[in-house]
C-alpha cells in the first residue's frame, strides 16, 4: 500500500527576493521535496528589498507556495497577514514557524492548536546587540521577551536553534525544553567546485544591499588602498535610498571605476559562477545570525574578511580560515585586505582558501536536513 506523503507547512514574512529566513526555507523545502514530502510555503505579498508585490500563488520547483497581503504593518518585518484558512485547507501534519518575536508565529500557533498538529518554531537568532537597537526596539524587545515569549515558547513542539550563540538567549528568556540545533545549509554543488589558489586581485560583497549590511565600511576601505588594479563588485538587490548613498559616497571618493554595481543573483549555477571569478569576500555588517553567503564562498574554498558579528565569529577563526575586523573599522578592513593582496603571504593565503573549505563540510545541505527530518520523524512514524 503506498504511503501518504507527509505534510510539510512553512510560515515565514517573506517567499521571494534577497531573505536569509527565505532562503533557508526555500532550500529546506526543495530537498525535502526530492525526498517526497508535501511541502507548502505561508508567506506574505511583499518581495523583499522591494516595492513590488508578488504573485497570490506561485509552483516553485513543486513547492505550493501561497502569499497574502498584509492588512497591518509596521516597517520592514512587522507584518500581520492572514493564513489560518489556508492552513486549514492544507492540513498539514507539520507546522513550522520561522523567526521568533514575530506576529505570524503567534498565529501559527494558535493554528496548530485548533488543528490539534505538532509545531515547531525557527528562531533564527533575532538577539542583536543592545547598541545596534534604537531606543524603541529595545523597550518592544524587552517587553516581548519578559511577557509573551516566556509564555508562549515552552508551548511550540519544537524549538530550533539556527546558530549555537542564540541558544543561552534562549534559555535566559525561559526555554526549558531541549533546544535544537540546526543551522543553515548549502547544497552539495557548491562542494563539487575545485579550490581556485591564485594571486588574489578581486573583491566580492554578494547579497543584500541595505543599511545592515554597512557597505560604506568596505567603500571607505577600499579608498584607503591605493591600487587602481583592484576590481570590487557589489551583487545583490539594492534598497533604493541606500543604494543613493552609496553611489554618493562611490563618487565623492573616486571610486566609479573601481566598484560596480550587480543586481541580484539566484540560480545557484549562475551564483557559483560569479562567486568563483572573485578571490577575496568581504561581509562588512552590523549584524549578522548566520550569513549563508559567508558559507557558501568558504565552500568555494575563497577568502572571506567578515566583521566581528557574532553570526560571522561562529563560522570564521581569524587567520585560520578567513579574517575577521571590527564593525565599522575601515582601517582594520584595509589592512585585512592589503594583506590578501600581498604576494608575500600567498602560502599563508592558500593554506586559509583550504581550511576554509574544510571548516564548512558540517553544513552541506543534505547532512542539515537530515537532522530536520529526525525532528519530524518524532511526530509521524
């Protein structure tokens, strides 16, 4: 007798553009796909990075996705939509909701409750350093964590955990249950790549392009470098205020044919492509959980300088298998670079490219969703 499909329902804010959580999902959702899972995405309208709208529904590689317009929202990621009448046509056996501190994992579940259906949350490590929150963010912040999540998070099924940092937050707030940790992770194609060991000349920021992820920090620096050699590319969809300031700074410094501007890329061919032309990585952000793009260019075996988040400290040991400078320190970035760039430190160079390759192998794609798949296993056998 053949066996009924086991379904699988993700809610999260966003189902297209340039999200690290959307990422995750999308990936998560394509093998477990492969392996004959029912799989559904929740998710709102909005594109993120963008004004536009998306479709009401999409098929994306056998994924059912469905998207709904908000009908309260408050900046970029506090967003009320409703979906409860969706997922009770779907019925799924699963429910995971993504991001914690946000409305939808309230309404998920609630959902789960009149379903009577397990349900899990992906925190996705929202603990940000108090500095890098404004006055308002803090208060919201405080005021959810000491009065609706103690409440609420001991009443999800499950609760995973993307990064290991996150976890004494989590227990802080009031979780007593196991945690689980299960990271993001990269497909296998990324492996298959042969290790590029040559004189590093080209720098590469790939992902989104948006105040968080602080490029004037690596503008800044590459003005500090007098090479007329060096080639840097932006790639990733840009925030079109942000994007201004950036082109305004690129000008004022002189730098218009020097750094040049992508739009983003997807197809993860394509992606691999571009990524392997480049030598040297640069992640200059205020914060970070767990960069993916950061893992994705160390599986290419590439030099990556990251800022001292506590995502990018997780995955980088300075001078081991990448490079790390302080937040906003330009001048610590320059030095890193310059670095790279001199010939006299390519052993010291190949033999970070290597390592880098070899630290990332824990989070191939496959291996990460196995350990999602022990999870589900507890609740349908």
């Amino acid at each position: 007798m053949k066996q009924d499909k086991i379904k699988i329902a993700f809610i999260c804010i966003y189902s297209k553009g340039g999200c690290g959580v959307w990422a995750r999902v999308r990936q998560f959702s394509e093998v477990l796909d492969k392996k004959n899972y029912e799989v559904s995405v929740l998710s709102t309208n909005n594109i993120k990075g963008s004004d536009l709208k998306a479709d009401s529904f999409e098929n994306y590689k056998g994924i059912n996705i469905y998207r709904f317009p908000c009908f309260l929202e408050f900046g970029r990621n506090l967003k009320f939509w409703s979906f409860s009448k969706k997922l009770k046509q779907i019925n799924p056996d699963i429910i995971v909701a993504e991001v914690y501190r946000h409305p939808h994992t309230l309404f998920a579940l609630n959902s789960a409750k009149k379903l009577k259906k397990p349900v899990f949350l992906t925190t996705h490590a929202p603990f940000v350093e108090k500095s890098r929150r404004s006055k308002t963010g803090k208060v919201l912040e405080a005021f959810y964590d000491k009065f609706i999540g103690t409440k609420i998070l001991n009443k999800f099924n499950e609760i995973i955990a993307i990064t290991k940092w996150e976890i004494p937050f989590l227990k802080k707030i009031g979780v007593k249950k196991k945690l689980n940790f299960i990271p993001n992770g990269i497909p296998q194609e990324f492996f298959n790549n042969k290790i590029i060991l040559r004189q590093p000349q080209k720098i590469l920021y790939f992902g989104r392009i948006s105040p968080v992820k602080n490029l004037e920090t690596l503008i800044k620096a590459i003005s500090l470098i007098n090479n007329n050699n060096i080639n840097v590319k932006l790639i990733g969809d840009a925030e079109k205020e942000y994007k201004i300031k950036l082109d305004n700074l690129i000008k004022e410094k002189k730098l218009n044919n020097i750094i040049k501007f992508s739009p983003g890329v997807f197809d993860i061919k394509k992606k691999i492509k571009i990524m392997n032309e480049s030598d040297i990585f640069v992640l200059p952000s205020k914060r970070e959980a767990m960069p993916q793009t950061l893992i994705e260019l160390m599986s290419l075996g590439k030099i990556v300088i990251a800022s001292d988040t506590k995502g990018a400290k997780e995955i980088v040991v300075d001078g081991k298998n990448g490079f790390l400078f302080k937040i906003n320190d330009e001048e610590e970035l320059k030095k890193k670079i310059l670095f790279c760039l001199d010939k006299k430190n390519h052993s010291k160079i190949k033999k970070i490219q290597i390592n880098a390759r070899k630290s990332v192998e824990k989070y191939n794609l496959d291996k990460v969703v196995a350990k999602f798949e022990k999870l589900i296993k507890k609740y349908k056998k």
